[in-house]
C-alpha cells in the first residue's frame, strides 16, 4: 500500500544544489517527519491537544479527540527524529535500538552482540532504525536507545502525560524514509519534475523539504 507522486518545483535559484540534494536523497533517505497535515492548519490540532492536556476537560467529539492525540504523539515522535539526526552518527544502530523489516511493521530489539551484522544490514537498507510513537506502555526500545528517547522529549511533559492519561499505546515509525522509484527531468533550469513513490503513512513534504531552505520556527515538529 501506497502512493505515487508527481511534483513540480519552479523557480529554483540553484541547479546544481538541488541535483545534489537529490542524489543524497535517493542513496540516504530523507527523516520520515509527520508532514503539517498531521498538525492541523496553523497547527491548530497539536494546539488542541496542549490545551486539552492543560485542562484535563473532557473531549466528547471523537473527531477532536482522534485529531489531537494524532497531533500529540506525532510531534513526540518528529522530536525524537530531530534530536537523533543532530548526531554525526545518527543511523549507527546502538544498544536497545528496535529496528524493523524495511516494509513491516513489527519490530525487535538490537543487541549489542549483533550490532556489527545489524548495522551491516541497515546499511543495506534491509532493517530500518524506528523511532518512538510514545504512549502507554513499552516503547519498545531498551537500555542506550531507551534513555536517549525518554531524554530526547523529557521536556515535553504536557503532551506525553496527554497520551499516558488517555491510555493511547506506544507504537514505534521507521525514523528515516526512502522515496521509491525516484526520478526528476529537468525542464529547464529553473523547473524540475520529480517522481516517486512512498509507502502509505508517509508523506511527500518528507522529501520536498530536504530540497528547500524555508523551514518555519517549527519545522521538525511541523513539517
């Protein structure tokens, strides 16, 4: 399951930047963000849920409530994704790092036995490292890879209690995406046709954002 795309991006200023960048995409991937649409317009869905998890109301439309918990757990987990991509070395699978079957979604927990043959195997693209989706429950990382999640979002107490108090379950998201069958014909200089397909669940702001340099003040929870 999935879908293709067919975009056009005009009056690019750089050639020879974007044909980099595109060339990094297709052998590295892109993060796998949760795009804006999970955030609502202006970010009005995570804004919900913040205001909801600071009144402990009673949220009866199951539509809103759906929505902001969504926005909640997507934004734990988008800043996860950011704060492993600082490191130099962000896609070296550590100790306690649940990977997954590139295209399944069941996970397991790396040991620090098998590292070299599963980093070998990540290289490969046949495992993917997964980041958090918190919530209830185990999240299904262990020792290193679990302290550093749990320190990644410690700050967001408000939106973590949200999703414990609504009893929403952990679940986990490969942390990076790979744009399948991915091609771009240049119509002139200033105009390129990019095609490509991605799994469902994932979104094409994902690949179009590490083509431009105009990222908002919350662009890894937002975009």
């Amino acid at each position: 399951m999935g879908n293709a795309f067919t975009l056009v991006l005009r009056e690019i200023s750089d050639r020879r930047d974007v044909e980099t960048r595109l060339q990094a995409i297709r052998d590295g991937g892109v993060p796998n963000y949760f795009g804006a649409q999970r955030f609502g317009i202006g970010g009005s869905n995570l804004q919900g849920a913040l205001r909801w998890a600071q009144s402990n109301a009673p949220v009866r439309d199951r539509n809103k409530r759906s929505f902001w918990l969504s926005a909640a757990r997507s934004a734990l987990f988008n800043q996860i994704v950011h704060q492993r991509l600082k490191k130099p070395d962000f896609n070296q699978v550590v100790d306690g790092d649940a990977l997954q079957l590139a295209g399944r979604g069941s996970w397991f927990v790396a040991t620090s036995e098998e590292l070299p043959e599963l980093q070998r195997r990540v290289d490969e693209k046949e495992l993917m490292i997964t980041a958090s989706l918190p919530g209830s429950g185990e999240w299904g990382t262990q020792r290193a890879a679990l302290a550093f999640e749990q320190d990644a979002i410690a700050q967001e107490t408000v939106l973590q209690s949200l999703l414990l108090r609504e009893k929403v379950e952990a679940s986990r998201r490969a942390m990076l995406l790979y744009p399948q069958q991915l091609s771009w014909n240049w119509w002139d200089d200033v105009t390129v046709e990019l095609r490509f397909w991605l799994p469902a669940g994932s979104f094409a702001t994902s690949v179009v954002r590490e083509l431009i340099n105009t990222m908002g003040d919350y662009a890894h929870i937002a975009e």
